[in-house]
C-alpha cells in the first residue's frame, strides 16, 4: 500500500489560487504520470506560526472527517473545521481535501469539500489500466455512482438515505463493508498515522501496544535505542497499582542501563531518548506496514544526526522495502545539506511555507526556484533565498527589552 505525498500537498496549494469548480476538475487528474513511486519524504520548512502544523493539522482532519464521520460526528453539530479566522470572508469559504493513493496497486483519487454545515461535494475515482473510472460523486444531496457499483445499487440507494448532510459517504459506505469501496477506507484508517507531539501521559500505552504487536519487536527497539547512543540496554513496561486512587491501575516504563541492568523511570531519561522511543513505536509499525506517517516537529529535542538517521530509514530500500512515507516538520536546516556522508534531502523532497499580507499559509516547494546542483540549500534557505523564515532586526528586540 503506498501513497503519493505530493499530491494532498499539491490539493492545499492549489486550494488559495481556485474555485472550488476548477480545484475539482483539476484534482481529479492524477499528479502521477508513470509507475514511478512519488518521493518517500517530505520535509516542510518555515518560520514560527507560519502555518507548518496547520497542513498536519489538515492531513489529521481528512484522516477522522474518513474514518470518524458518519459514526461519531454529531447529528445536528455541522463539520467540526478551523477555517482561516483572519478574513470575514475566507470563514465562510469551503474547505477541500484531495488525496491520491495507490492501494493493491490500484491508483485512486478521493477528495471532498466541506464549511462548517455540509459536506458540500465528495467524489472517488480509481484508475485501473490507467483510464478513469468514477465509483461515485456527490454534489449536496445528491450522489451519482459509477457503472462499475451497478449491482450493488440497492444497497447505495439505502446508503445514500442514511449518509448525513454532515458526514462522508465514504464513511457510511466502511458500515455496509462495500468490497469497491471498503479498500480505500481501508487505507485512511489503517495505512495513514498522525503524530502531532509526544505525551508522556501515553508513551507506556503505545510501547505496550508496539511490543504486543510482534515477538521480535522488542528487540528491534532495544536495538534501535542502542544505535541512538542514548545508553539504554533494556525496556519493560509494567503495570502498577495505584491505592489512592481505589486502585486504579496504570502501566509504567522502566529502562536498563549499564552492565549491571540498573533500571530507570521514565522521568529519569531525557525528552530526546523519550521523544525517540515515541518516534520508533510509530516508525516501525510504518515500515511494517507501507503506511504513511506525518509528524510535526521531527527533530524536537532529537539531536540533528538522529534526525537524518531517522528520516534515512524512510530513504533506503532495504529498511523501507514496503514504500511506506514520512511527511515531516522541521526546523533543523541541517537536513538541507549534507550529513552522513551524503544529502539527507532531495530537491523534490523540500517544501515551505509561509504567511501571505493576508496572514494566510502558502505552500510551495523548493522546485519552484529550480536550485542547481551545487548550491548551498541551507545557507540559500537561512539568507532568505527561498522565503519561509523570520524577519528579524536585532534591534526590535533590544527595544522590547528596554521598552522603548
């Protein structure tokens, strides 16, 4: 299962500059125009509140508005979106998401636009043999399906009554287990992970999880957290009972050190060790699976040569034999250059984002100023070459301190 990254780039792009008519109409030709897998990262660079988190914020709404909708939304609570807030008029501007998949070597488009009452339109194509073929599309109430759905047509009908003003109709169709459709709500549910920040309150639950998944898990981690030099030889998750609270249970981390296995609790260890068995628990089961993860702020607390071992997984064929994806926000410039021995990033792998006079994010990657081979991404991106980053005058700053 694989997915092609740059095209939900290309969706939130393209979604400043259009009607919602021309956004669709141009969405729905795949970005694709070989076999030829899209790039396996994706790093996003900008300036503080410049909007980074807002387009994993975006990935993590498409991903519940698919799997959450029908089943958990509220009846009569409308969308539950964050529009712009800095324009009277964008607040009430439609919202729309687009996602190109390939899923059991099929490729896919499915895309939908919402405000905060309705789904406003919905639609779902697939492209067997390379040639388009509509499965279904809504417009408002109405849904028209595909001649390939032709014998399930009673059950879409149905279907169609019970689908909400305010819900997917992919998302009711995952309720009926509709075998044309079931494969692409498949992949929004299991082939796609969001991790917006590490919550020590969790970390014990998700290591658990991750070592029940698999016998060999353990040592894979364990593994791992040797490679990082972080001095750990051992994990274990146990549960403790806590009489205070009528003996609620809970589970808790311990961590081997040394040659004589002392252990450590989990408050004894650094946020970067911490933040790095966070990341591997969601990594490895991404490798397992060829599913795509999207984490904001990669590097928090992660010295930068961890960084790129990490996004170096992701980039080699051996480690990532099933196509998974990492999409990434970043502020470590470092992964411009070069480290390891060789670059970290392709051209095609770097986007940025910046606010426009309108305090709107815009979304544009580093292809756009068609960099030669030898120049200096990282110091061409920090002088302000390609935009993206802070502008700042020592001076403010001295003033702010003197309150002058």
């Amino acid at each position: 299962m694989s997915w092609k990254g740059v095209s939900v780039l290309r969706s939130f792009r393209m979604a400043n500059h259009r009607s919602i008519a021309e956004e669709q109409e141009l969405l729905l030709m795949p970005a694709w125009r070989s076999d030829k897998l899209v790039v396996p990262v994706t790093a996003i660079y900008g300036a503080n509140a410049s909007g980074k988190s807002n387009v994993i914020s975006g990935l993590a709404f498409m991903r519940e508005a698919v799997v959450q909708s029908f089943a958990r939304w509220d009846v009569d609570g409308g969308i539950p979106r964050k529009p712009f807030r800095l324009s009277a008029t964008s607040r009430t501007q439609p919202s729309v998401y687009v996602a190109e998949l390939v899923v059991e070597g099929v490729p896919y488009t499915y895309g939908f636009s919402v405000d905060d009452g309705q789904v406003l339109e919905e639609w779902l194509y697939s492209y067997p043999e390379k040639r388009r073929r509509m499965l279904f599309s809504r417009k408002r109430g109405e849904i028209r399906f595909g001649t390939t759905l032709g014998e399930l047509k009673p059950k879409l009908e149905m279907l169609e009554e019970l689908t909400r003003s305010n819900s997917l109709f992919l998302s009711a169709a995952a309720r009926l287990n509709l075998d044309p459709l079931v494969p692409v709500y498949r992949w929004f549910q299991r082939g796609w992970r969001i991790r917006n920040s590490m919550h020590l309150k969790y970390l014990a639950e998700r290591v658990n999880r991750f070592l029940d998944g698999s016998p060999g898990n353990y040592d894979r981690l364990v593994a791992l957290l040797a490679a990082a030099d972080v001095g750990i030889t051992g994990v274990h998750v146990e549960e403790t009972v806590n009489p205070d609270r009528f003996g609620a249970r809970s589970l808790e981390l311990r961590f081997e050190h040394g040659v004589e296995d002392e252990l450590f609790e989990a408050g004894d260890e650094s946020d970067g060790t911490l933040s790095w068995l966070d990341l591997l628990t969601v990594v490895l089961g991404a490798l397992d699976e060829g599913a795509v993860v999207a984490v904001d702020e990669i590097d928090t607390s992660l010295h930068p040569l961890l960084t790129a071992q990490l996004v170096g997984l992701f980039q080699d064929p051996v480690a990532n034999s099933k196509n998974a994806q990492l999409i990434f926000t970043t502020h470590n410039t470092s992964l411009l250059g070069t480290m390891i021995g060789d670059k970290v990033l392709d051209r095609d792998q770097i986007w940025f984002v910046q606010k426009n006079s309108a305090g709107a994010t815009e979304l544009y990657p580093l292809t756009d100023f068609k960099p030669r081979q030898d120049q200096n991404l990282e110091r061409r991106y920090l002088g302000g070459s390609y935009g993206a980053v802070p502008v700042l005058d020592h001076q403010d700053f001295v003033n702010a301190v003197r309150n002058r």
